[in-house]
C-alpha cells in the first residue's frame, strides 16, 4: 500500500533553513509526480511546490518561490523540500502528497518558525 513518511520538521529562528525529506513506498515513485503542502493553524491546507516524475518543470506557491527548492531522488524513493530564509508565516505541518486515484498524505512534519 502507499506509505509517505516525512521528516526534518523542527524549531528555526527566522531566517533560518531546514530540509525536508519524505520517503515514499508501495508504488511506482520514479513514474509520479509527487507534492508538498503544509497546513498552518487554523487555516486550511495550502500547496507549497510541486514535481513531476522527471524532475523538471517545477512549481511553486508564489509564497514560497525563491526560497524553497523541491527536489527527488528516484533512486532512493525520496522527495526533498529545502527551504530557506524561513518566516514565521511558514509555520505549518508540512505534508507529501500523491493522488493515485485517491489521494495519499504522510503523517505531516512539524515547522515551526520563531525567536
């Protein structure tokens, strides 16, 4: 079955940088586009970037364009979010996503952005 597992969430101060990293199983990675969203309190769900299977032709939410990189490795099944200069209204679980006729999410990672 899909399985998306995140990890590198954490406590930053503004300006700060941090790397997320999902790792994926239980279907054909290197042949999907995968998704990165987050969710802050108290508001809904929002996209933050997004690849295909080949890695280019990457979008991003206008939020977040210019400081967050998505990337993968088809070889390892992993998808990354780096992200830098980090602001407080980053502040959200941040969650992989890919729709295999359902849609499928990981459990979230926390990012929390604060002095």
């Amino acid at each position: 079955q899909v399985h998306l597992e995140e990890s590198g969430g954490g406590l930053v101060q503004p300006g700060g940088s941090l790397k997320l990293s999902c790792a994926a199983s239980g279907f054909p990675f290197s042949s999907r586009g995968m998704s990165w969203y987050r969710q802050a309190p108290g508001k809904e769900r929002e996209f933050v970037a997004g690849i295909p299977h080949t890695g280019d032709r990457r979008n991003y939410a206008d939020s977040v364009r210019g400081r967050f990189t998505i990337s993968r490795d088809n070889a390892k099944n992993m998808l990354y979010l780096e992200m830098s200069n980090l602001q407080p209204e980053d502040t959200a679980v941040y969650y992989c996503f890919i729709r295999i006729g359902a849609d499928y999410w990981g459990q979230g990672t926390q990012v929390t952005v604060s002095s």
